[in-house]
C-alpha cells in the first residue's frame, strides 16, 4: 500500500493573518486562491517585493498596528481606529500622541504589569511545599 499524502491548503485570510499583512492589500492572485503550506514557507522564507512593501509601509491589519502603537486591539477599537493602516499613518499618531492612545499605553502597562505579578505569584505558590489534607 503507497501512501497518499494531500497537500495541505489554507484560505487567503488564513495565510494572510499568519504572514503579518492586510488581505485586502495582497495582489488579487493571492486574494482569489488557496496556499499551500510549502508556498506559506516559501513567502516567509523569501518574500517577494509585494509583500516587502505590505510589511514596510501597510497597510496593516489590526493586530499589527496594536502592536506597533504599544495597545491591545481593543484599545484600538476605543481609540476610534477600526480601519488598517499605514505605516505612515501609525508614526503620526506616535508623533501626536492623541489623549486616547496615552490612556491606552498606560492601560497596557497597568495590564503587562499584573501579569507579571500574577505570574510571580503562581511560581511562588508552585514552589511552596503542599501541606497534606487531614
């Protein structure tokens, strides 16, 4: 008996979402088909121009621009941007640094903060001895 092995595909969006890049903005040749795992390896491995470009400048999805602001995306849907966007459109909110976004990375912090403390907790916890039940 041979082996029968089927190539495995993935949606547009899917590969899209895993390669860092808004679908919208990918030529319509990979909109419109499926990728396949080797070709996924292949663009991440050695990207082509096009997609050179979309991680230069955007635009970009959501969760990228949260990251690139410092935010959760939640924040970003506080903060009114529910649209992608460009690189150059992120530099100049950095550069204004409109009241929202300030509330935003303060929030962010209080948030990377407790998971820390949370953290820490639960080593100290794992590390006390257990007190056996009577």
């Amino acid at each position: 008996m041979t082996s029968h092995q089927t190539t495995q595909t993935m949606k547009p969006a899917t590969a899209a979402k895993k390669l860092g890049v808004y679908l919208e903005a990918t030529p319509a040749e990979f909109q419109e088909g499926v990728v396949s795992r080797t070709e996924l390896n292949a663009l991440q491995a050695d990207p082509p121009e096009w997609l050179q470009e979309l991680r230069r400048n955007g635009p970009h999805p959501r969760p990228v621009v949260a990251a690139k602001l410092g935010i959760s995306i939640a924040g970003l849907a506080r903060g009114g941007v529910t649209d992608a966007l460009t690189t150059e459109q992120i530099d100049a909110l950095k550069n204004d640094l409109p009241e929202w976004l300030q509330k935003e990375r303060a929030t962010q912090a209080e948030v990377r903060k407790e998971t820390v403390r949370i953290k820490e907790m639960n080593a100290e916890r794992a590390d006390q001895p257990r007190r056996p039940r009577s």
